[in-house]
C-alpha cells in the first residue's frame, strides 16, 4: 500500500459530515420552494436559460455540473486500485451488487410501480421519462457520499477509497452502455450520440480535469491539496443548489399540479435502496468478510452518484422531464435513508460478527500472506 493512499485513506475516514450534507433533505426542498416560485413569477428567464444549447447540452447546466462535480472526483484516489487485492470478496459483492443487480433490479421496480401500478396517478406522456430517470439513477454508483457513510459506520477507509476508484473507473465505460440497454429494452428510444456525449462531458472529461488538478496540488504537499478542497467545496454545494432551482423552476407547473408525483417516485428508490443494501450486507456476511468492508460495500450500491444522473437526464430528456425529477428524487431522500441504513448496519454489527467464521475471514494464504493481513488488522 502506498503511503499517499493510506493517507488519502486516513484523511477521508476522518472528514466530517458537513452541515450541507447532514441537512441535504432540508436544502433540496428550500430548492423545491425557490424554483417553483421562481419558475412561475419569471417563466420568460427561465425559458431563455432552457434555449442556451449547443449540440443538444445546456451550457448553464454544463458548467454546473462541471463544478459540482470535478471537487467530488478529486477525493478520489486512482492510485488505491491495487488495494482491491486485500478484500476480493467484498469488491467482488460490490461489483455484482452494483454492476449486475442494481440497475437491472431498478428498471424491473420502475416497471412494477411507474408503468403498472402508479400509472393512473402520474401524467401519461411521462411514463417512459420517469422510467429512464429511474434507470439513469441507478446506473451511477455513489463516488463521494460514500466516504461519509464509509466513516459513520467504522468502515475500512483503504477498502472504501479503492472500491470508489474501481467504481468510477468502470463507470467510465459501461455507463452508457447500460443504461442504452436497459431504455431499449423499456422500450424508451434514447439519441445514443447525446448518451455518449453525456459520458464524456460528465464523466470522463471531469475524471481527467479532477485527477490532473489533483495530482498538481499534492506534488505541493498534502496541506495545499487539503486547502485547496477547503475552498472549492463551497463551489459544488452551491452549483449544486442552483441546478436544483433551475430544475424545479422548469418543473412546477408538474408539481403543482400532482404534487403526489414526488412521493410516489421515491417508492421504488427506496425498495431499491433497502434491497441492494441488504443484498449486499448479507452476501459479505455469507462470504465471510469483515464487518468494516461489508458496511461500506453495502453502503456504495445503496447510495448514487445523483449529480451524473441529474446531468444526464437533463441532457437526454431536457429540464421539464419526467426523467430529470425523477433523478432529483433520489437527492431528495437521499441522506435520511441512508442514515437509517447506517443505523441498521450499525445496530447489527454484533449479529453479523456472529455469523462470521473466524477461520472464513483470514487470509486465505499462510506465511506472508497471514503477516500482512495481521499488520493491517493492527492498523485498525
């Protein structure tokens, strides 16, 4: 393990749950309130920002999410992806959890509820819309979000920061290609030039911007990397705030008028939260890992990166999507349930380690292979 991982590791094990992020629930429905509003007293403003494209791309919107996202994809350590090799198992639940489950079990979900069983209730022209923002959710697994359940749970900060790492790095090239796959086979026609052009404007254009940036500030030291995030932190919250205005600005004549939509989108993120968590949770235990890798293994598929959703139904289906709310859904409820899933694993911490054979969570090699695992169960 390299020094610098380790402490990237450390580092962001120990960072505090801001106030932004504590109370995200509160801040996303101030949004709601502002944006309706706004929408509905300067609906000339807003349609002007609507018509600013290029190639099918917002530029406001564009320039939002490069700012909300580029500090995010900082805290993100590429060089931890060797790391993977201490916990095959747990990266393997969490890669089967988030690659071959999540988004398929959420595009069954949204079929149940969305087209069958709340379909009389949601306006029909968005169905297919509210479906494919539903799969574009949860084709993103969570990139920073995790560090903090990661650390309310105790979890193993070198496991957390690799298995973000590996994420982001499969993300790059298999995001699109699932969520094509799965609106074909919804049914839902999607402009795959726009889908690949989502891809590199919000994920692999701010990957390299945030790791080239990266790598400049810490060849200056830890402190001026440490610094540095300090003050471009403020930057993502509030690009952040202000897409959601714009969004709900666009949207409030929809909710306005079935103000029920948002609750009954959130049904089947929230089964799908609640599903892939314990899947997850249950399979470490099953495999005999440890209760510090099975938290934040759990907690990565549970959790979404809601800023690429966000951005890419957006420039999919436009702000007035059914798509583009039903991605905002997900940040909505996002930190109340996932702190109740937080507790859960928490308040089970002594059942699970029950279950766990002693003998099924050592190193699966003696000599050097057992030494190693002992240092770093030290380093604990």
């Amino acid at each position: 393990m390299t020094v610098q991982c380790e402490v990237t590791a450390k580092r962001a094990a120990a960072a505090p749950m801001s106030v932004f992020e504590r109370y995200l629930t509160v801040w996303v429905f101030l949004c709601i309130v502002a944006g309706i509003g706004l929408g509905q007293w300067l609906p000339d403003l807003f349609r002007a920002v609507g018509r600013m494209e290029i190639a099918q791309v917002n530029l406001p919107v564009g320039l939002l999410i490069w700012i909300m996202i580029i500090p995010m994809l900082m805290k993100v350590d590429f060089g931890a992806l060797h790391e993977i090799r201490g916990h095959v198992r747990g990266i393997g639940v969490t890669l089967f959890v988030n690659w071959l489950v999540k988004p398929f079990s959420m595009a069954l979900l949204a079929w149940i509820f969305i087209r069958e069983l709340f379909a009389p209730w949601l306006p029909a022209e968005q169905i297919d819309s509210y479906v494919a923002g539903l799969i574009l959710l949860a084709a993103a697994p969570c990139t920073a979000m995790v560090f903090v359940w990661s650390r309310l749970t105790d979890g193993d900060p070198i496991f957390t920061l690799s298995q973000v790492a590996l994420n982001d790095t499969i993300m790059v090239f298999t995001f699109a290609p699932i969520v094509g796959l799965l609106l074909g086979i919804s049914a839902i026609t999607v402009p795959w030039d726009t889908l690949f052009t989502s891809v590199v404007l919000y994920i692999a254009i701010p990957v390299a911007l945030a790791q080239l940036w990266r790598k400049r500030l810490l060849v200056r030291g830890q402190q001026a990397f440490d610094a540095a995030m300090a003050r471009i932190g403020p930057w993502s919250i509030g690009a952040l705030l202000l897409t959601l205005v714009l969004l709900f600005a666009f949207q409030g004549d929809a909710i306005l008028a079935q103000p029920m939509i948002i609750a009954l989108l959130a049904v089947p993120i929230l089964i799908q939260v609640f599903f892939n968590s314990s899947l997850a949770y249950l399979l470490n235990r099953a495999l005999g890992e440890k209760h510090r890798v099975a938290c934040p293994s759990a907690l990565i598929g549970a959790s979404n990166f809601f800023e690429l959703a966000v951005a890419a139904a957006i420039s999919l289906f436009g702000f007035e999507s059914g798509a583009a709310l039903a991605t905002v859904v997900g940040v909505l409820i996002e930190v109340p349930v996932m702190l109740l899933v937080v507790r859960v694993v928490n308040a089970s911490k002594d059942w699970y380690e029950a279950g766990v054979r002693p003998e099924a969570s050592a190193p699966s090699l003696p000599g050097r292979g057992a030494t190693r695992g002992g240092t770093r169960s030290g380093a604990r």
